[in-house]
C-alpha cells in the first residue's frame, strides 16, 4: 500500500484505470469526496486527488480512460447532466 485513502474501516474502492504522462491514475473513494479521479507516481506524496469532479460524496465515477496524442480522456458523471467526456492534460 502506498497510501491510505479511507482510513479506518473504510475501503477506498481503488479501481486502477491507466497509466499517464509516467502516473498511475485510478479511481477511489476517501470518505469525503466519493468516488474521484487520483494519480500516483508510486510515493506517499505523490498520490493525490486529481479532481473533485462532484463536489461532495457525490462520485463523478471516472471510467473509460483512453490516452490520445498526449491528453488524458475519460467519461466521468456530473448530478445535472450526467456521464459526459471529460479531457485532462498536466
């Protein structure tokens, strides 16, 4: 274990859904912001939350990832308008 996202009895749900730009990024639940997008570069200070998509325990549920000409593409849910195309790009 690298880091430990839900401490206590809680289990984070980790989900490993690819790697980027030499990271592995994965879905993961720590109790206070649901289910979000994190990265990890295999330290306990590079793994992080990348993005609070739904505010909240509200869970964006990021899926699908897909790598394409240097960007980071994914499907991830917002409450109002639902599953929807997300990019991201460090």
């Amino acid at each position: 274990m690298v880091k430990d996202i839900n401490p206590g009895s809680g289990n984070s749900g980790f989900v490993a859904l690819g790697i980027y730009n030499g990271k592995l990024y994965f879905k993961a639940n720590d109790g206070v912001h649901g289910t979000e997008l994190w990265r990890t570069d295999g330290t306990l200070l590079g793994t992080e939350l990348v993005a609070d998509i739904n505010p909240g325990l509200n869970s964006s549920n990021p899926s699908k990832f897909t790598v394409i000409a240097g960007k980071l593409y994914f499907i991830a849910v917002k409450v109002l308008s639902g599953a929807e195309p997300w990019v991201y790009s460090e």
